[in-house]
C-alpha cells in the first residue's frame, strides 16, 4: 500500500525550513502532498494562488511532492482522498505544545489519522515565514532564508507596496 501523507501550513511565504522538511518527510513517504491552506484568520500576505505558485516553483525538484489547496477542515480532505497521515515540522517547545493539541483534535476527528513530527534542522530552527516577511518589508536580504522564486515574489510585493 502506497504511504501518502499531507504536509498542512499556509505557506506565506515558503521558506526553506519547509523546503528541509519536505525533503526529509519525502524520504518517508511513498508520495508528499503540500497542502496550502486559506490562511484567512493569519491575513496571509500573497493569495492563495501566489502561494500554490510559489510551492510548485520550491518543490519542482522533487519527483514525489505535489500541491494543493486546502481550503476546508484537514479532517476533511484526508477522509475524502482516503489520506492517514499528516507530517508536521516542529521548531521549538512551543511549537510542540500547538502541534500536539492540534494533533489529538485531529485525531479524535479521525480516529485513522497518525501526525508524524520531524525536528527542524539546526540550520532553520528561528526561521518562520512571519520573520521572513518582516526582514523582507525593511528590504532586509532574505535569499538565505527562502528559495530565488520567493525571494523575487517578496521584492516585488514590497516594492508595490511602496517599501
């Protein structure tokens, strides 16, 4: 049976903490599903679509991960593509603690569902696509910290924006 997992998050922007944990949770799983989420209560700064856009151009490298957009319950579409597996990253202990409750919910939604956590690596253990969006609102040099395709997507809606 092929193990195919979901990999939530809203993705405003992706950064290449995600990009490790995709790669990582890719090795795992027989096929690895980035869900872009709505976002709404977070007053996402790129649409929807820019951030699908954006996920397709960071992930085009890898063969077994593809994207879609979630725009229900989790629950929801996992039941619906008959999915048990949900792959989170975790940064910090209070990542943890946000994770864990979201897990048990989920899982009491459905009772077939398992949450895998991978640790971030060393390297992107501060970053967050919030932090990404700050250094990029003052002009602050982000191609460290996300792929070229996003770092071009960020300068260019700042410049609009008159930053």
């Amino acid at each position: 049976m092929k193990r195919i997992a979901v990999y939530p998050g809203t993705f405003d922007p992706i950064t290449n903490g995600h990009l490790d944990i995709i790669a990582r949770g890719r090795e795992i799983f027989d096929e690895l599903i980035i869900l872009v989420a709505k976002g709404e209560n977070k007053h996402p700064l790129f649409t929807m679509n820019e951030r699908i856009e954006m996920v397709k151009c960071a992930i085009k490298q890898f063969n077994n991960v593809s994207v879609s957009p979630l725009e229900g319950l989790l629950v929801s579409f996992l039941k619906e593509n008959n999915i048990k597996f949900v792959l989170r990253g975790l940064r910090a202990v209070s990542d943890f603690d946000y994770e864990l409750q979201l897990a048990f919910t989920n899982k009491n939604l459905y009772s077939d569902l398992e949450t895998v956590f991978i640790m971030s690596s060393n390297n992107y253990i501060f970053l967050s696509s919030s932090v990404v969006r700050e250094i990029a609102y003052f002009n602050g040099d982000v191609s460290k910290f996300v792929p070229s395709c996003v770092e071009e997507a960020l300068k260019r809606r700042f410049k609009k924006s008159g930053r």
